[in-house]
C-alpha cells in the first residue's frame, strides 16, 4: 500500500510575529501517520506515504487560495494578489522531525498538543 495525498485544508492564520501556527494540521497528520505505524506493526505492507502538500496550492475544486494545504505558507489570495513569498509554517518544522525521527516524535495515545 502506498498512501498519498492525506492532508488537512483549513484557513490558516498569520500571527502577529508572522508565524502560522497550525496545530490543527500537525494533529491530523500525527494521528493519521500513528496509524499507519500501527497498520505496519500489524503487519501491512506500507511501501510510502506523502502529505498533501507540501506547499500552499489552489484548491482543484473551488480555484481558492484562502483554504490552505502546505507546510509552506505561500502570500496569494483568491484573487490572485499577492507576493508569492514563501512562509514555513508551524507544521514545517513538525513534520521535518518527525521524518528526521523515523516516526519517533509522533505522539502516541493522547492529545497531540504540539
């Protein structure tokens, strides 16, 4: 099994520092990614996962901007303004420890409250 394209869509917030704090997203994906460890565990034959995406695109069935996908915040609206400068996010620095960590910086049985 190949797992692809699992991700979470939701209208980010900037901070006032900048910063995109996306908890909601490191919690989805740290409960699905715990999982697919457990699905391994039990014996499936998992051959990859991917995230769904790994940078801010336009949505495929609304063309909007403003529901966000990507570890990597990227300055554009729904209407097409905007920079395109480029913003890691919260989940950024997650999901690089977690693939740095082969999975052992997933949190497990409880709450994720990263």
């Amino acid at each position: 099994m190949f797992i692809v394209e699992n991700g979470l869509g939701a209208k980010d917030k900037i901070e006032a520092d900048g910063s995109i704090k996306d908890d909601y997203r490191i919690a989805y994906l740290n409960d699905h990614l715990v999982q697919v460890h457990e699905a391994i565990a039990d014996g499936v034959n998992v051959l990859g996962y991917t995230a769904w995406g790994p940078i801010d695109i336009i949505s495929a069935s609304t063309s909007e901007m403003s529901k966000r996908y990507g570890f990597i915040y990227v300055d554009r609206d729904d209407h097409g303004e905007g920079t395109l400068q480029r913003s890691r996010k919260k989940s950024f620095a997650w999901y690089q420890q977690v693939i740095a960590s082969r999975g052992e910086a997933l949190v497990r049985g409880g709450k994720n409250d990263q």
